[in-house]
C-alpha cells in the first residue's frame, strides 16, 4: 500500500527519535510533525510546498533532555496549542529532569514548569505517554500523564493562571507501569481515559459528568492483567456504531476490544493480528480512502504489519515499503501535510541504533475524501470531539486525537476516505459539552473547520 517518500525530509539525520505529535508550531494555521529527540534535539518538520523542512524554534529544539512523548491542546484556552513534552531518564520511579509544558506567547515559547511558581507540581516520575483531557467540557485542556512507577498526573490551570496537578481530586492518581493513554467519549458523552499498562491492569476511568473520574476497567472486562500494552487506537471495527479499542501488547496477544452495548469489552482479535510482536504506536486511518480504516502496527527491530478489512474479518494486508524489516520504530503519527486528501504516515526510529525518520503516502487511486476541523469555542483544534458522516448509506465516525496510545498525537482533523463515492448526506459535529452542529450535503475532496456553535 505505502510508497516511500522519506526523500522529501531535507537533512534527515541518523539520530535516536521517540514520539510524533502534529500541531500548528508557528501559529500560521498549517499544521507541523514535531519529534521527539532523545538526547539530540527535538524536531519540527514543515512542509514548504516541495519538501519538509527544519524549522525547530531553539526553546523547543531542547537538545540537553531525553525526549519521548509529546502532546499538544489548548491548556489557556488563548486559541493556540501549548506543547506538552515528556523527557524519561530512567526506566521507572523518580528521574532527574522534569518533563517541559511549552506555552507561546508572541512567537516565544516558555516553559511553564521552570517558572519558579510551578517547580512544586514538576513531573518528576518516568512518564510513558501524555495525552489531552477537557474533563469539564469547557474548552480548556489538561494534561493526563501515564508515568510508570509514580501516580498518574492531569495538569490544569487554576483560576489564577498557575499550574496544579489535579489527578488526586478527581481520581486520577493511581500507581501503576502507565504507558499509553487515549481519551474520548467511550462510554460517556464526555472524555474518558483508557489507559494501557504494563505489570498491572489497565485502567478505564469513567467521566461522571462532574469534574471526576471512576475506575471500571474491572467491570469493563478491559483489564487484560496478564499483557504489557504499548500502542493503542480506537475505532468503530464492526460498523456498529460503539467504538472500539485495538490494543498492542508488547511481545504477546495484542487485542481487538469489541464493545457490547452494555457497556463491556469482548476480545475479537482475529489470530494474525493477536500474534505477538514487539508493538510500539498503533496507528488506525484510512489510508487508501476507500472508506475503511486500516490498522498499522508499527513494530521495533521486526516488519511493520497492516491489516485491512476483509469479508467479516480483518486480514493482514501488503504495507509495502513502510514494511521495514530493519526499522527500530519508537513512534508514529499521520497527517495530511500537503493538502492532497491523502494521509501521510511518519515514522520514528532510534532505542538502540541511531536511525533517520521516514515517510510514507499512498498512491493516488482516484477515490474521494472529506476532511473535518472542528474548534472549540476558544478557537483552537477540539480534541475530544466527535464527528460523524454519512454517506451511501453509511455511517463512519471519528474522534479528534487528543493523544494516540503510545507517545504520539495525530493531527486532529477527523479524515473520511469515501471511495467512490462524491455525495454527503451529512456531517454531525458533536463537542465534549454537548454542543452540536449538522453540515448538510458537504461537497467532498475538501478540508473544512468547523466553528463551535457558540464560540467567536
């Protein structure tokens, strides 16, 4: 399915490389990759119309931290997205240098946590993914973090402008081996937080609605003890309306959680996408827009694997070049960088051989497309929300990445592939508050932002 495009990357060094988040660096309402290097600098790509270049502030390039996950959303609800960056200098428990949460302001990036009055609420505990949270659904993002060996952490601002970790109060703050993390209405109507883990359970907490979360991954039968999860990704796999939960368990049976109306998980994975293998992201898109997504498995040291929808099942599908026998992938995110309708798929390596990034796009076959930017009411990208189109007689329906699994962030536009298919009956917004709003019959093959009903 992929071809290589890697050539497009000017001045692609061997260097060691984690987590890919995508979100508007510069402020010029295009999107940039930002990767995270560890104990090099940290990378943003932007495309300049013929290739991807280097244009990395200094503040943010941050070449004396051990960088591994990134997550962007509006924390100040000022419109832009700051910069959420997780720096791990040891496997588990206490480290030395506290993670980065970069705030810009008139083209300047700061970092919140080296303002003497945030030094008290630093990060110091080895996190492994950091993702967007709006528990109030007001517009106003929080950073959940995953850490290993520590109690989870949601930073917030308070009402003073000043950063507190508000996991304690809300019921957050378990201990546990945290690596990834997804947010979005999956059982409620507001943002629940799955979390992966590795020696324990995993967690789901439930948003009551009122600021707080409940832990149910027992009842939810999402617990999977017995696993190590590393990347995660949700999708609707039957077509049944509820989505799903694929999870990739390091070096054993990875999971297809299919989820029942009553609110339960049932594993439904099919053999060759449950056979074990060392996962890192797990990426889900539709990458041929053909109106179904695909599964990557982006694997480290062994071949990637794909997986499309066969008849009733998923099969295990040709990636082409993004297979990488060779590849040490650490992280892995897609965007639509040049605005063709077709996701781009990058990919970081490094752990233990320095390697370059690489980059993958698909043939153009033809078929159409629709792209949904919702904002909140402030302005910026509202992770969290839901879209839902529908087409030919289908419903497809996405959720805006507020941090994708293991590390990473996609962009947060809701892409649909359409096949064939040029006419839309409808397109549902619906935002982590509740609010709504219907575009009727959206022209395909274009990108549309779609304000809150009640923003600016």
């Amino acid at each position: 399915m992929f071809i290589n495009r890697t050539e497009l990357i000017h001045r692609n060094l061997a260097q060691f490389n984690y987590g890919v988040a995508v979100t508007d660096i510069d402020g010029d309402g295009a999107f940039e990759w930002v990767i995270a290097g560890y104990g090099f600098p940290n990378t943003v790509l932007k495309w300049s119309g013929e290739g991807y270049e280097n244009v990395t502030p200094a503040s943010l390039a941050d070449a004396g931290r051990q960088a591994i996950g990134l997550a962007a959303a509006d924390l100040d609800g000022d419109g832009d997205e700051e910069l959420y960056i997780l720096n791990t200098d040891s496997f588990q428990g206490k480290k030395l240098f506290a993670d980065r949460l970069f705030d810009r302001s008139e083209g300047e990036w700061t970092d919140l946590f080296a303002l003497p009055a945030h030094r008290s609420v630093m990060n110091l505990t080895a996190g492994r993914s950091v993702i967007a949270v709006d528990r109030n659904g007001d517009g106003l993002y929080g950073f959940f973090v995953a850490n290993y060996g520590g109690p989870m952490r949601l930073y917030e601002l308070d009402e003073d402008g000043r950063l507190q970790d508000v996991a304690p109060q809300v019921g957050l703050a378990l201990t546990t081996g945290g690596r990834s993390a997804v947010s979005l209405p999956l059982l409620t109507t507001r943002m629940d937080i799955f979390v992966g883990n590795e020696n324990g359970a995993n967690f789901l907490f439930l948003n009551t609605g009122e600021g707080n979360f409940e832990e149910v991954a027992e009842m939810a039968l999402l617990s999977d003890a017995g696993e190590h999860a590393r990347g995660i990704a949700i999708l609707d796999a039957n077509d049944d309306g509820l989505f799903d939960i694929i999870c990739g368990n390091w070096e054993g049976r990875s999971r297809l959680f299919l989820q029942n109306f009553g609110g339960t998980f049932e594993d439904a994975a099919p053999p060759q996408m449950a056979a074990p293998s060392r996962v890192r992201t797990v990426i889900v898109a539709d990458f041929d827009n053909d109106g179904y997504e695909e599964i990557f498995f982006n694997n480290i040291g062994e071949a990637n694997r794909l997986f499309a929808r066969g008849q009733g099942n998923w099969v295990l599908a040709d990636a082409g070049d993004a297979l990488e026998p060779g590849g040490l992938g650490t992280g892995a995110a897609v965007a639509d960088m040049d605005g063709d309708g077709r996701l781009e798929l990058l990919i970081a390596h490094g752990e233990s051989i320095m390697q370059p990034l690489t980059l993958y796009h698909t043939p153009d076959n033809g078929n159409h497309w629709l792209r949904i930017l919702p904002l909140t009411i402030n302005g910026a990208p509202a992770r969290g929300a839901l879209v839902t189109l529908t087409a030919g007689g289908r419903t497809q329906r996405r959720v805006i990445d507020s941090g994708s699994g293991y590390l990473c962030q996609m962009e947060p536009v809701a892409h649909f592939g359409l096949g064939g298919i040029a006419q839309i009956d409808r397109v549902e917004v619906r935002w982590p508050d509740g609010a709504v709003f219907t575009l009727n019959r959206p022209g395909a093959d274009q990108t549309i932002k779609v304000q809150h009903p009640y923003g600016f």
